[in-house]
C-alpha cells in the first residue's frame, strides 16, 4: 500500500510538472500585456484618399489598470526603409466622439480629417502609427473616456510597442504629434513615453492647440448656471460621458439631474456632428444637480483630464493659433508658464490661425521641422 501511496504521490507530480510548464508556454503565447498585437490587416479600400493603409488592434492600459483592446492605423513611407528602419510618429487626431463608429476607420469625416497629416508625415520619412483610443473601435469598450490623460498616453504608447511586433521595418526611436484633443494627448504621451516603455528610444512632442487646463473652467459649473452660447465650459458634459466609465472612485450620476443623466449617456454613443448638435442646444444649469467643484469630484476631474507640467525627458514644441476659440490662447499660455515655473523644456510658437485650420496654416510645418531636429527621418 504504501508503494503504491508513493507510486501516485510520483504520478501526480510528474503530471504537475508538465502541467506547471505547459499552462507557461501557453501563456506566454496567448497571456495579454500593453502592447500585444491581436492583428494585422491591410484595408481592403482606400483610407482617406491613401492606399497601404493598415488597421492593427492591440492590448493597451485602460482605466483602472484594466488590460482592454484598442485599435489603430499603421502607415508606411513608400520604397525602402533606411539603415535602421523608419522612425516612427504617433499622430494623435482630435475629438470625434465617444461612440464605438468614431474612430478612424469608422468615421469618414476623421478619416477625411487625418489622412493629410499622415500623408506629409510618410513623405517626410516617418511611418505613421494613429491610435483610436479607447472605446472609438467596436471591440474597444466604451465609452471612450473623453481627455483621459493616462488612457490616451497608454494607447498612444501600446499602439506604437504593437505596430513595433507587426512591422520588422520600424526603428525604434520615435516621437508624437498631435492636435486639440490629440495634442493633450501627445503631452500625456511625451510625460508617460520613457518610463512606460524604455525598450523604445522616444524623443519628443509635438502639440498642436493642445487642450490643457480646461479642468479649471469645467470645475466652475454648477446647477442653474446662465448659459452663454460659444462659452468653452459648456463642453463639460463630453468629459461627464467620458468620465462614466473611468473607474474614477466618484459617480458622475450623482452629481447629474435625471434629464442629466440621460442627456450624457446619450452623448457617449454620439460622434461629433449629432454630439455638437446636442451641445449646442444643452442647458447645462439644467444637467447638473450638485456643483462639479464639490471636494470629492474636483480631484477626481483634475486627475482625468489634467496635463503633467513637470517630469518629461524630452524637448517638447506647442503651437497655438492667435485666434482660436475652441481652446483658447490664455489656456495654453497658462501651461506653458507652468512649464516654465516647473523648468520643463519648451518651446511656444504662436501662429495666425484659428483652432480647426492650424494644421495648414503652419502648424504641421512647424511639427515638421520639430520632428527633423528630434527624430532625423533620412
């Protein structure tokens, strides 16, 4: 009996063994981590007027620390990559809204929108690598959480560490870029980039009217606010829907009437034209129940949404338009004295342009010259 006690006792640990290495092998294989790439494939029609576009989904960081899917859109320059591969920009596109069909391969107007940019980045040298963000994509959950700092700077990050295993072409410096909400999150990206993920070689940031210290106006509303038309601070119900899901530690609910409630939940499945039309007509007196400056929520909203000032490795160039409407001017000078008072290394150039033609009145050159001097493309 006692054999045959022995005999087991050595059959079963002999079937754990190989059970203990099988199962590591497996997940080693299939196990998620930020920057796994799930797939890759090429577009089956043009994009935006560009052709060799590709569409790669991959695992990034999501709220809470939650591993979640996300997609993006790969692009190389045409012919041969240079000794060491094409360098790689982020590009990070603007608002599109919050739904699972804004994103750029679901929305014909971003594609329209951000082709340009990735069309002058290729013929500078660069591959292009454009996240979506999170929740923009249909097997991305959403909503996606509008001007989240740390979930866009993860998905910029992992799109680019996935772009990396699908194209044996890339070289492993690169840099970001950005515009309006893809210039806050290009900052998010340049503060994360180096410590997230060091087996990249990051240079630097690109911001184009990048959106940043909008926390301060947004924490003003408050229920029976007058409502004034064009006011900035009257987008605030885009960052309540996105911040529904953002695993916070405060109920945005709580802080919303029902006719609130209902108008934010229907915000989070809009895309940008119907989301403006519902904007443009909102009363936000009328959505909130409690004052967003509240002491448990106003921490939690800066956390979300603000743009570190100190901490970046890397050099880091804002370009603003004189007349700009949608983010305006005194915003990002704000960040930049912050910058400065925090000894953060910048450069503002000042453009005249208004918010949506930035890029082409000067904007994208000025990127463009940045990118030669950190991230040489020949």
């Amino acid at each position: 009996m006692l054999h045959f006690a022995r005999a087991i006792v050595g059959v079963l640990t002999f079937v754990a063994a190989l059970c203990a290495g099988m199962p590591a092998t497996a997940q080693a294989e299939t196990a998620w981590h930020p920057g796994k790439l799930l797939s890759d494939e090429p577009l089956d029609r043009d994009w935006g007027g560009l052709s060799e576009v590709h569409r790669i989904e991959y695992v990034t960081t999501g709220p809470g620390g939650d591993l979640v899917p996300a997609e993006a859109v790969v692009r190389l320059p045409e012919g041969g990559p240079p000794v060491g591969g094409w360098p790689v920009v982020a590009w990070d596109h603007g608002t599109s809204g919050l739904g699972q069909e804004c994103g750029l391969t679901g929305s014909e107007q971003l594609e329209q929108g951000t082709a340009p940019a990735v069309s002058r980045l290729n013929d500078a040298g660069y591959a292009v690598v454009a996240p979506d963000y999170i929740g923009l994509s249909p097997g991305s959950p959403g909503p996606h959480p509008y001007l989240q700092t740390g979930t866009e700077a993860t998905a910029t990050v992992d799109a680019v560490r996935a772009a990396h295993a699908g194209f044996t072409v890339l070289s492993r410096s690169w840099a970001v870029a950005g515009v309006s909400q893809g210039g806050h999150a290009a900052l998010g990206t340049g503060h994360l980039a180096p410590s997230y993920a060091p087996e990249l070689d990051f240079r630097g940031t690109a911001a184009l009217a990048p959106v940043s210290n909008l926390e301060t106006i947004f924490l003003r509303s408050r229920p029976g606010q007058p409502e004034m038309p064009g006011f900035t601070g009257r987008s605030v119900p885009m960052v309540l829907a996105g911040m529904t899901g953002a695993k916070l530690g405060v109920d945005v609910d709580d802080y919303l009437t029902p006719a609130g409630q209902r108008f934010v939940d229907g915000l989070a499945v809009r895309c940008n034209a119907r989301a403006g039309a519902m904007l443009a007509t909102a009363k936000v007196g009328e959505l909130l129940a409690r004052p967003l400056d509240d002491p448990q929520f106003a921490p939690a909203m800066r956390e979300y949404m603000g743009v570190p000032v100190s901490g970046y490795q890397d050099p880091i160039l804002v370009v603003h338009g004189y007349y700009d409407t949608v983010v305006p001017l005194p915003l990002t000078l704000a960040l930049t004295a912050q910058f400065t008072q925090h000894g953060t290394r910048h450069e503002i150039q000042l453009l005249e342009a208004g918010h949506d033609d930035l890029p082409d009145q000067g904007g994208l050159d000025r990127a463009l010259t940045f990118l030669g001097q950190v991230l040489p493309a020949r």
